[in-house]
C-alpha cells in the first residue's frame, strides 16, 4: 500500500474547488497507482499525471519506498507550466 503525500500548493488548488469537484479529486487520489487516467511524463522518470475531468494532478511515484508525493494540481493547461 502507497503513502501518499500531499504538498501544500496542491492542496491549496484542490480545496478551492467547488465540493463535488473535491470529492472526485479526492477519490481518484485515493486510489493511485492503481486507478485512473495515469500517464508517465516524458522527460522524467519519476513524475506522472493523473487526469480528472479538466484537472491535472501531477505526482511523483517511488517504487522503492511505496511512497506516492502528489506535487502539484491545476487547471489542465496551467500544471505544466509549473514542472
């Protein structure tokens, strides 16, 4: 079972959100790494992306320590600019 960690700037983002949105957000982080719209960046070999509706929600996954460190979540256009 992943550990998974929350970093404060996406936190903040998530809990702006309206409630419905939230829950969604939530659940699918909930089941990471095993569910979802999970694709690895390219160019790194730690960070993946997870989609939920419009929203971005990008992690980095360590294998060995079955740690799971969501870094950051936005607006499908904005996450990117931040890596």
């Amino acid at each position: 079972m992943y550990k998974i960690i929350v970093q404060k700037s996406a936190e903040k983002f998530i809990r702006k959100q309206p409630k419905p949105q939230q829950q969604k957000i939530y659940d699918a982080i909930k089941n990471l790494p095993y569910t979802g719209d999970i694709v690895k960046l390219k160019g790194y070999s730690i960070k993946y992306r997870l989609r939920v509706n419009d929203y971005r929600i990008i992690f980095d996954k360590y294998d060995d320590k079955l740690i799971i460190d969501i870094i950051n979540a936005d607006n499908r256009g904005q996450v990117y600019k931040h890596l």
